[in-house]
C-alpha cells in the first residue's frame, strides 16, 4: 500500500509526497518521505540511470503549544538531520532481516 501526503511548502505550493516511514528519536517524531514520482513517459531522455536514485526528505513533527496543532518542519541542524537518517537506515536494515527470517520461515518443509 503506497501512503502519500500533501504538504504545502513556504511558498504556499502543494507539494505530493510518499511516506517511507516514522522515526522516534530523542522524544521527538520524524517523518521520512520522498516526493511522489509524476506519471510520465517510458522515454525519459537516457537519464534512466537517476532512477535508482531516489531524494530523501526528513521533517520533523513539532506541535504548537498553544493550539496543539502539529505540524511537519524542516530541520535546520545537520547533525540532527544525519542523526535520525542513520537511525533509518539502521531501522531499515533490522525489517530487512527480519523480511528474510521470516522468507526463510515459508520456504521449510511443509511436510
């Protein structure tokens, strides 16, 4: 199931997202998200290569005291920013294990 979400930049632009996952790090929750690929053409112009490549955007949830309202903020610190990517990729790499374990599960015997 793919989830996406509509996020309005500082210029007042709607901006099409997918959710790739949430981060709880240091009491506070992240979002890892990539921007939703346009349906587009087959013929790409030979840069099919960049496909692969897919950009990252970490945002952090912060709520207003006042209002309660959450909202999704760009994180200015670098360090910080490293801090939960690693944290993802870490994550990542824990649900592909256990993807595999339990891929190795359903090829046993069955009797």
């Amino acid at each position: 199931m793919d989830d996406f979400i509509v996020l309005t930049n500082e210029d007042g632009e709607e901006e099409r997202f997918q959710f790739i996952d949430s981060i709880e790090m240091d009491g506070k929750v992240y979002f890892v998200l990539t921007p939703a690929q346009e349906e587009e053409s087959p013929d790409d112009g030979g840069e099919g290569e960049d496909d692969e490549e897919e950009d990252i955007v970490i945002l952090r949830m912060d709520t207003n005291e006042e209002s309660g309202e959450e909202t999704l903020v760009s994180i200015e610190d670098d360090d910080e920013v490293d801090r939960v990517f690693d944290l993802f990729i870490q994550q990542s790499e824990e649900y592909a294990e256990i993807d595999d374990l339990e891929d190795d599960d359903d090829d046993g015997d069955m009797g």
